[in-house]
C-alpha cells in the first residue's frame, strides 16, 4: 500500500488511542480527588500526574501557570492549541480518517466524524455543569466503537496491521509513562512498594482503574491489593489487553504480519527492536525491575517504544 496511506492509518491509531487515554485518565482523577477519604489530599497534586503523565506539563505552566481544576480539564480535553488535548486527537484522527476513506469502512468514517462533530457543542463550563463522567464516557465509548467496527468492518490485510500497530504502540507507551507517574505520586516519590498503616487503597484503585485494569486485576489477584502485583499487571502481564507486555507484542505481531517474516528472521530494525523489547519483557520480572530502579526502567521502555516509533516511520511511513 502505499506510504502516505500507511502513515494516515498508523497516526490515525495512534490519536485515537492517545484521546480514549486521556479522556480516561480525567475522568478517574477528577473523582478520585473528589472521592479520597484521606483528610490531608491535596487534589492539585492528581492534577498535576495527569500533566506528568501528558508530558505536557511544561506547556500547561508556560500558558496557565499553577495548575487549577478548570484549566486542567480544558488544557486536556478542550484546548484546540494544545495537540495532545482530547479534542485536537479525536480531530487529528478525523484527518487521517479522512485521507483514507477509500481504505477504511463507511461505519469507522461516520463513528469518528460523528464523535468529532459532538465534541464541539462542548466546553469545559458546560462540561462542569452536567456530568463529566458521562460527558467523558461518552468519548471513550465512542473510541471502543471504532476499535470494534475496524475489527468488524475492515478486511485483514496490511492497513488494518498499521491502524492496530498505531493503537499498541501508543498504549505501550501510554501505560509505561502512567504506571511511572502514579507509582511516584503513590509512594512519595522513592517508589518503594509496601504494605503499611499508611496504604492509600484509594489511590491505588484509582491507579488500576485510569489504566481500565480494575475489575482485570481483582479477577486475577483475588488475596487484595498489593502494589507489586499491580506494577506486575499493569506491565508484564500476558493476559492484560492494556499491560505494556501485551501491547508490544500486538506491535511484534502487527509488524510481522506487514513484512511476512515469520519464526526467528526479522524484516528492518521496527521488526527487531519489538521483537526484543517483547522478549525482554517476556521474561522479566518484578524482582529485576526493581534492581534496575522502577523510573529508570520505566522510561526506558518508553524510550524504546520511540524509537520502535521512528524505525517504523523510517521503514514504511516517509513519503
């Protein structure tokens, strides 16, 4: 196919997965900061994860300055400047959509035109008025809609791998930087993962629930809570469709079904560089990560999920 296609579907992925990420992650951190028991929370500070974990903090302070509840949720869902907003995502993703309608099916083009077209009957007022949580369920729905229609709809062939490869790359990275940011503001900044009279077991539901994993993990861990088994879900698990293991094996796999390499060959270096960090991951374990420090590895992955990104683009999206 051709490049130009190729590129519109990767980024179209990539969008739509980075605005169902942060319409989630606003929705679980504004009621978590309204919901904490603990008398001494300062919700400014769930504001200022989420900036951490956009990595548009410096930008959010450059135009806004401290961070308030109001500015937040417009800087992340609304502000049409901002290009990692929600709404400047799901308009990016429209886009690329766009450009490739010939390619994609009538149902994805409509759900995304219609989700864009909704969007801007709101503001950030009118959101605060009614319900942010249906306001912001809402968006989310509308991105799962379009992840089953392409699943659906769309023949099985060199496009649908590049819209998924887009979707996994940005999860992987999505979850790797979230899990960094929350872990921090969880433990107080020294990532030292215990078990005292101190345990926030709401922030830690809250972590697992802004990565979706809530209802997941209590099926799999039935004994409770206990950080080193969230930080094990959230990132080596098999089974979990948003843990960073599994993403970047959807990547490996997305990859490999473009090229047609099969069993130990590798076509490029995007092949090469998820099929190691997929094997890496394989068989890690929480013990090691945390010899290797929980920041320093954590952004390692998301340092290797960019340059995954860029041999991509070098490989197949250049036109």
């Amino acid at each position: 196919m051709l490049a130009r296609e190729a590129d519109a579907l990767f980024w179209l992925g990539r969008y739509l997965e980075r605005a169902e990420a942060s319409a989630r992650i606003v929705d679980v951190q504004y009621h978590a900061a309204l919901e904490s028991p603990l008398p001494d929370h300062d919700p400014a500070s769930l504001w200022r994860s989420i900036l951490e974990i956009s990595g548009d903090d410096v930008i959010f302070r450059a135009r806004y300055g401290e961070v308030s509840e109001r500015d937040l949720i417009q800087f992340m869902v609304f502000d049409l400047d901002q290009p990692n907003s929600v709404v400047s995502c799901v308009r990016s993703a429209r886009t690329n959509a766009q450009s490739v309608r010939e390619v994609i099916s009538s149902e994805m083009w409509q759900t995304m035109n219609i989700a864009f077209l909704n969007l801007l009957n709101w503001d950030v007022d009118k959101m605060l008025a009614t319900s942010p949580h249906a306001f912001l369920m809402d968006i989310r729905n509308r991105c799962h809609l379009f992840y089953g229609l392409a699943e659906r709809t769309m023949l099985i062939g060199d496009a649908a791998h590049f819209l998924r490869t887009g979707i996994f790359l940005e999860r992987a990275d999505q979850m790797a930087r979230l899990t960094d940011v929350l872990l921090r503001e969880l433990t107080g900044g020294d990532y030292v993962l215990d078990e005292d009279e101190h345990f926030d077991t709401h922030g830690w539901i809250a972590c697992l629930k802004s990565a979706s994993a809530f209802e997941a993990f209590r099926k799999t861990y039935r004994a409770g809570i206990n950080p080193d088994h969230v930080l094990s879900f959230l990132v080596l698990d098999w089974e979990f469709p948003s843990s960073v293991h599994h993403a970047v094996s959807q990547v490996e796999r997305g990859l490999r079904a473009i090229s047609g390499s099969q069993g130990r060959r590798y076509v490029g270096d995007a092949e090469r560089l998820a099929g190691r960090l997929h094997a890496d991951l394989s068989f890690q374990t929480v013990t090691e990560m945390h010899a290797a420090g929980l920041h320093e590895f954590l952004m390692t992955i998301q340092k290797r999920c960019s340059e995954i990104g860029s041999a991509i683009n070098e490989m197949y999206l250049r036109h």
